[in-house]
C-alpha cells in the first residue's frame, strides 16, 4: 500500500497495529463465497487468487489477487451486503488483513489513509472501465495481446484455463492465439 501514498513512520506503525489478522490459505481453499459477508481488506503476502462469478454451468472469472495486492470482495465491503461472487485460493496463500471498521477509523484519524483508500478505488475503477473496454471492443487475440502487455506477470502465476474464462474465451482459443503469436 505504501507506493500508493506517502506515510510516515507514525503512519506505518499505526496501519501495522491494525493489519494484524494473519491468515494462511491452502490451495482451492475459499476466502469467500456467495452469501458471505466481507468484513476485511486484504493484503497478499504470498499466493494467488482467482476472483468469480457463477454464471449457469460455468465461472466467469473477473480478476486475480497475487503478492503486493490488495483483495476484498468490494460489493460486500462497502455496501454490507452478501457477496456474490468467490475468491478462491489458487496456491498456497497467506494474507494480512484489517477489518473494514479499523480502516475507516484509521481514515478518519488521517487525511493520509483516505487519500490511500481514495487511490486505491480510483486505481481499480479505472481498471474495471478499461477491461470493459476491452471485452466490448476487441478480438480475443486483441484482449491476450494488451494483458500480455499490461500484466505479463500473469502468466507465470494464473493457469492458463483461468485467464482464458478472464478474457472471456475458451481454453483452446487462448492456447491457439498464444500458438499462433
């Protein structure tokens, strides 16, 4: 969270008193599940995560949590509401997380955490606008192409059938454009 935003010392010592919930995940083990509630953020310290949604006989994958990230189940967080989606646990995994009410007591205690917070949903929102960009407008060897670009790193983490359902084709056109390439 640190490249985000400028924090002192005093900063830094106040956020890791109360990122304090450690927690380890094993492989194929869920973080949430639809009807859950979330109630945390959390910070990746090791693993990945896959982020989706059912959808009729399959799952319609939506984005990926791996070391250095932030993950939540947003919906859930902000509106208190039951998620609708999973966050499942692809490798082993450990998390730091906070609870949402200490962060928002944090934010109120520091123009600093609220700029942070500010930073991080601007950053996303405008990540979830240009996926959707992407998937309205170009090919599929197009969205491999700017992922390949964007987020190169995927590809060593994430399998291939998750990135696939990702940019919404099958695994075997994703194995034919990356052949083809």
């Amino acid at each position: 969270m640190q490249g985000h935003s400028k924090l002192d010392q005093n900063e830094i010592d106040l956020l890791h008193s109360h990122w304090n919930r450690s927690n380890k995940y094993k492989r194929q083990q869920f973080l949430i599940q639809p009807g859950q509630l979330e109630h945390f953020i959390h910070f990746v310290e090791e693993g990945t995560f896959r982020i989706f949604y059912p959808y009729q006989d399959q799952e319609i994958c939506v984005g990926f949590a791996y070391p250095q990230t932030i993950l939540c189940a947003y919906p859930s967080l902000i509106r208190s509401l039951p998620s609708k989606y999973y966050i499942q646990c692809l490798r082993a995994s450990s998390l730091l997380s906070i609870s949402w009410s200490d962060y928002q007591l944090l934010m109120q205690s520091s123009e600093t955490f609220k700029n942070l917070w500010l930073k991080l949903t601007e950053e996303a929102l405008l990540g979830k606008i240009e996926r959707e960009a992407e998937m309205l407008t170009f090919s599929p060897a197009e969205r491999l192409e700017r992922l390949q670009k964007r987020s190169p790193h995927i590809f060593q983490l994430i399998p291939r059938k998750y990135i696939a359902s990702y940019l919404r084709m099958s695994p075997e056109t994703l194995s034919r454009i990356l052949s083809n390439s």
